[in-house]
C-alpha cells in the first residue's frame, strides 16, 4: 500500500507531448481516480534523446528523483528483459519495488500524425494506458478478459490477449476499447484500501520545471 496515493507525480520525458496535453492526462487520472488522488503535481525530467531505454532503469531513476506515487510517460520505446523480441518492448509497466509506473508513446500514434483528431486519439490512448499503469501502483490487477465497466466500455485494468493482436491491432482492439471508469470490482477494492477521501476538490500543480530546478 502506498504511503502518500493521494498525490501523484506526472512526469514528461521527452517532447511528445505538449505541456497542455500533459495538463490533460493530469486532469483525466483526477476524474478517473477522484474518490483516490487529489493532487497532480505535473513536471518534466530532462534526460538525453533515446530510441529506447530499459524500463526498470527509468522507474528507479524516477524514484530517486521523484520520490512516492510517480507516473513517467516517456517517447522512447521501453524494454524489458524478456529474451523473446515479441514482448520485450511494452506500452507501459509499473516497478513492484518502488511506486512508480511508466508509459510509452512510441507505438500509441496513429499512423498519421497530421490533425487535430489524430492528435486527440493520440493522446486519449496515453491517458488510457497511463490509467492502468496507475491502477497497478494502487494494487490493482490486469483484467485478462474483455470486463466492462458501467459506461460499456472496457475497464481500464482490461488486458486481452497481446499476443491475438500484435501491437497496432492490440492498441485498437484493448487500448481504444478501454473507457475511463474502472469497473466495480475495482472500485470496490480500491475502496477497501484507501478509502473514499474528503477535500475540497482535486489540485493539479501546473509547476512544469526541469528536476532540481
């Protein structure tokens, strides 16, 4: 259980994304998560241009930077491990030594990059990969099969099956099927863990400033 999940830290690695769309991705875990984090703190993390970086290395280096409830969503590609080329680049992954999770943009474009609509389905499938990564920082567990949640969309815990897809079909299939409200079995454990808090209302800190600054 972590100490401090109210309060989450957003950070941006790399250029992907605009400081207004990293504002957005902050506002919508506040709506999605608002009975559980009530304050945003949005930053950005200077780090040297890559392809791809080791996605274990960059949650540990989150965390000795950062510190506590942390989300890092990087364009980079993120590797794991894994020997089999198929799966070991990820879309996201959460670190169970420490709380942070991270999130990759690299395959979450759409083919083309060229308008306003593309732009948005861009940054909606971030937003929902970074919801389940999230949801495994509070505890939560991958959903294998196809569960909705109230709205008929696919709970954001919802996995499939990665290997019944291959990557741009999986995004479609999964990613896009997700909605933002989790699904009651979900809530009904996050509720039974961190409770339902009272404030006046979520805070998102809007202080996008290079660490140590």
């Amino acid at each position: 259980m972590m100490k401090n999940s109210s309060e989450i830290n957003i950070v941006r690695i790399g250029s992907d994304i605009t400081y207004s769309s990293l504002k957005k991705i902050g506002d919508g875990i506040l709506e999605s998560f608002r009975d559980f984090i009530k304050k945003v703190n949005l930053s950005h993390h200077n780090s040297p241009v890559v392809e791809s970086i080791d996605a274990q290395l960059l949650t540990m280096v989150l965390d000795e930077e950062y510190s506590g409830h942390t989300l890092g969503i990087t364009d980079a590609d993120l590797k794991t491990g894994d020997e089999d080329e198929f799966y070991n680049s990820i879309l996201g992954g959460k670190n169970p030594q420490n709380d942070v999770a991270v999130v990759s943009t690299s395959r979450l474009s759409p083919e083309k990059l060229d308008s306003e609509r593309e732009y948005d389905l861009f940054i909606d499938r971030t937003l929902k990969v970074s919801l389940h990564e999230v949801g495994h920082n509070f505890g939560l567990t991958d959903h294998a099969s196809y569960k909705p949640a109230a709205d008929g969309l696919l709970c954001p815990m919802s996995r499939g099956e990665f290997n019944q897809f291959g990557y741009r079909g999986y995004i479609k299939v999964i990613v896009d099927g997700r909605g933002k409200i989790f699904c009651d079995d979900c809530v009904t454990f996050l509720r039974s863990i961190y409770g339902r808090r009272n404030s006046s209302g979520p805070l998102l800190k809007d202080a996008l400033v290079p660490a140590g600054l």
